[in-house]
C-alpha cells in the first residue's frame, strides 16, 4: 500500500524550462512534505518542504504547492538546469509521528537537456 | 568529510551469510535510521534509533537487526542474507534542533547472490 505515489517515473525537460514534479498521498494525517534530490552514487539531499499549513513555500529557483483537498503536491524548478537532472522523491510525515519516520514515494528521474 | 560515514560501500555476499553494515556520524544527531531503496518503491524504513538506548522497527525490519554502540554510531546486520534483500542501504541522521530534515549517508549497494 503506497501511501506516497509519485506515478511519473520519469520527465524529461529543455534546459531554462519549468520542471514540473508530481506526488500524490493518501493517508490524511500526513502534515508535514519534503522533497529530497538524489545524484547517482550520493545520498538524497534535501531540497525544500512544506507545512500542511500553507500552500506554497519558495527557496529560489524551487517552489512546492500543496493542494490538501486534493492530496497532491507539486515541485517546481524554474528555470530547469542540467545541473538539476537527478532523481526527486517526495516524503511525507504524518501528525504525531516521530520525526525522521519518512514515509517516501517512488522517485522520479529528471532529466534536463541542454 | 561526509557527515555520515557508511561502510562498505559496495558489497556482494552469499545467500546465508552475514553481512553487517556500517554506519557513523559526525553531526553530532541523537536520531539515526536506516532505509534501503529498491526501484519503483522509493526508501522505505528499516529501523531507527532516538538515542543509544532506543531501537525501533520500521516499516520492513524482518530478516534485520541493528545495534546502536554510541551516539555516533548505528549498524544493520543481516543475519542470514537472502536475494531479496539485494538493495541500496542508506543511514541517516536527524537532530530536531536542526530543522526537520534528516540527513543520509552516500549508501551501500548489497548484492546477495
């Protein structure tokens, strides 16, 4: 049971367009999103999140939507650079969970073209 | 440095065997945890630990078993391996006072033959 589905396992983007990422959750006491990057051969880092309590959060050229009615969350990179290519999962953390119990999806690579 | 240290990075074992991998921090975090990522299902949570006397299972922790021998330091064994658990194996860390967001190791690829 995939509580966290992100259906797209791949998306290929031109160079300084917008990228745009997709995630889905079912389970409604998720409160809490983030998403990590992942290069091949290093850990998932971290890359922005948000709080069920907003909408949108920015962090430069990333911005993360939540849309609670719909659980859905979206990524996106504006404009998308080949340095971005990677792999993105969302993960999400429900309300009175311990922190670091990361429920995640099941990534999605990205490939920007130059 | 990397903050979180895994060893080995690479390494195939025999069906049966045991296998013991390595993990240590130097964030300082109280909170470590080990994931492995198989393709098509993301990281999924094998065990985690709040401080050095706390062990807690995750969503997938049978045919594991882990040891916390310091605050720095956080093992996962597999004691008699088996194919499925061919997989990358991340550590992780997380401090509540940093933030929330957890932190991982580059992994250790596993490949049980």
């Amino acid at each position: 049971d995939q509580q966290v589905k992100q259906n797209s396992p791949s998306l290929s983007v031109q160079e300084g367009r917008i990228s745009i990422l997709n995630c889905d959750y079912t389970n409604s006491m998720f409160d809490y999103f983030l998403w990590y990057k992942k290069y091949p051969a290093e850990g998932p880092t971290f890359l922005i999140s948000i709080s069920s309590i907003k909408d949108k959060n920015e962090d430069g050229r990333f911005t993360v939507f939540l849309n609670k009615s719909a659980k859905h969350l979206s990524l996106h990179i504006v404009p998308s650079q080949p340095g971005d290519s990677a792999v993105y999962f969302c993960a999400a953390i429900g309300r009175g969970t311990s922190y670091g119990k990361l429920t995640f999806g099941q990534g999605t690579i990205l490939t920007v073209h130059p | 440095d990397a903050d979180v240290t895994q060893t080995p990075r690479n390494r195939i074992t025999k069906t049966g065997k045991r296998i013991m991998l390595e993990c240590s921090q130097t964030k300082g975090h109280d909170r470590m945890y080990w994931y492995r990522q198989d393709p098509g299902l993301g990281l999924r949570l094998i065990y985690y630990s709040f401080d050095v006397k706390d062990i807690n299972k995750g969503e997938i922790s049978d045919g594991y078993s882990v040891s916390r021998q310091a605050q720095a330091k956080f093992s996962l064994s597999l004691e008699s391996a088996i194919p499925n658990q061919t997989a990358l194996y991340f550590c992780a860390t997380s401090d509540p006072g940093t933030g929330n967001t957890i932190y991982f190791g580059e992994g250790s690829w596993l490949t049980v033959v």
